[in-house]
C-alpha cells in the first residue's frame, strides 16, 4: 500500500531520507510548455538542503543541449550533465555497450535531437530527418539500395512518421540477423498541454508486429538508463527517490533499480489507478497530488 502524503511531517521525513532526486519532466514538472505550480520552489529548495537533483526522461525528441533550454525557457534550474534523456541512452548504449564498429551505421527513425546525441558519440547515422525519408510518396524496393554499412535501426518519437521510413526499417533488420533493433523507450503515449499523442512505443510498434520481434529497449523503466546515469553520479540507491507520473514507466524504474519511489498525479497515472478492481500491480512507495505540495517544507 502506498503511503499518502498529506503532512509537512511526511515530507519532512522524505528530506530527511533522500539524498538524490531523480525526476521525470514531462507531467512531473511541466505539461507541454507550462509548469507545474510550485515546481520551480520545490527544486530550489532541494538544492538548498544540498540534494543531488538529476533528470530523467524518455522524451528522445531533444538532445540534452537542446532539453536545457527548455529548462531554462522555463526558469528551472539545470545542467547539461544533471539531464538523462533516452536518447543520450542509447547512444551511450550503441557506442559503450554494443561498441559498435566505427564504420558501421545506426538507421534512425527519429528527430534531430535522438541525432545530435549520436553524433556526440561519434556515431554515423542515415534517415531520420534526411528529407529523402520525409516523404509521404510511396515506397518500393526496386527503387531503394539499402546501406551495407548498417549495423541497428534506432526507432525514437518521430513526428513525421512514414511508410518510407518503416519500409526502410523493417528491410534492414529483417536482412541482417546481425542487425541490432533498438527503441529509445516504448512510452504509448507521449503528453502535451492539450492531450495525449502516441509515443515512442506506438511508432516502433508497426515494426514489431511486422517482424514478430520485440526490440532492446534503452529508456525507463529498463535498467540501461539507470547504469548510464550510475556510471556518471554516485549515489546510495537506499537514499535515492524516483518521482515521476507513470506506473508503468517511473515507478517500475525506480523499483527495478531499488529506488523509492514517489507517484504525482500531474500527469499519467490517475487515481482510480491506485485502487480497487483496476487497480495497477505496480505499486509507489509514496502518493501526493503534485510536487508543488513539497513546498510546504519551506514554511
């Protein structure tokens, strides 16, 4: 049973026992471009308490330069080096893990931020925003020669999603059984200020029914993010807080890596959720309604 937060004791205790905050953004600190009341307060006064504060999130659609700008768009506080996004991941995962040879190619289906992180890394890619592959003519094989040096297809949140690109996708791996199939998170929605739109999850998902294959997953809830954040901050996970809005996501994430976790209803997750007949097997440490409810602590 989670415990619900609802005192400036129980947050008081969560100060007293956290030294690292993970947070996730999206309906955690933010909808789209506006802020969560009292979000900015509460991250303020963590770091005046001298917390490690990091973020976290499978949004792969901005790189982390281009993220922090949103940040500070937002007047909320951060460093390049303080931000986690699934498209950082993955690449970290492609040159650290795979170490992928140099010579080899990632095709992306993606935006240019899951690109710019791939460069960062040194790695080569085609597609993503090439304007060959934005295209809403139609695709045929005779006229395609596939790229031999093509070693994994990336598949990210893509908002111009096509046939051209799946066709190109879906040929390169099902060629090469050498060919690594790889998604920066498998989110099924994706949350903006006026309403849900289909996530990551949803645009990998023709190819994963086409293929009859399930790809590696970088982003939350798997444990790949949570190594690639481990191998840049120390931390004592008995003293580290995942706060995110998705069960599914956020708090399998922080309880897969032995974190507590704490549930906002900013965004996802809704109350029905917690409780009774529908109720989610996934269950966070703590509830309360939204983060801004922290700065009661500076009372």
């Amino acid at each position: 049973m989670a415990t619900r937060l609802s005192s400036r004791e129980h947050y008081l205790d969560l100060l007293d026992k956290y030294d690292t905050w993970l947070f996730d953004c999206d309906g955690v600190l933010w909808q789209g471009d506006k802020l969560i009341d009292g979000a900015v307060e509460v991250l303020q006064l963590l770091r005046h308490h001298k917390k490690s504060v990091l973020f976290v999130t499978n949004n792969a659609t901005k790189s982390r330069v281009n993220y922090k700008k949103k940040f500070d768009s937002l007047g909320v506080e951060a460093h390049v080096d303080e931000i986690y996004g699934s498209a950082y991941a993955a690449a970290v995962y492609i040159s650290s893990v795979m170490k992928m040879p140099k010579d080899k190619k990632v095709y992306v289906i993606g935006m240019a931020g899951l690109e710019e992180e791939l460069r960062e890394e040194g790695i080569s890619y085609i597609g993503g925003t090439d304007p060959e592959d934005n295209t809403l003519g139609s695709f045929s094989l005779a006229n395609w020669t596939p790229d031999p040096k093509v070693g994994a297809v990336l598949c990210g949140l893509d908002t111009s999603i096509n046939y051209t690109k799946l066709s190109k996708a879906f040929n390169y791996i099902l060629r090469n059984e050498d060919c690594a199939f790889l998604v920066t998170n498998e989110d099924s929605t994706y949350p903006t200020a006026e309403g849900l739109l289909p996530g990551a999850g949803s645009i990998s998902a023709p190819l994963r029914y086409a293929l009859g294959r399930d790809p590696i997953a970088i982003g939350k809830p798997k444990g790949t993010m949570l190594d690639c954040i481990r191998a840049k901050h120390a931390f004592d996970p008995e003293r580290t807080i995942m706060v995110g809005d998705r069960l599914n996501t956020d708090i399998e994430f922080g309880k897969a890596g032995g974190l507590a976790t704490l549930l906002v209803l900013t965004g996802i997750t809704k109350e029905s959720e917690l409780s009774g007949p529908n109720a989610s097997p996934t269950v966070p440490d703590y509830v309360t309604n939204s983060i801004g409810d922290l700065r009661v602590l500076s009372s």
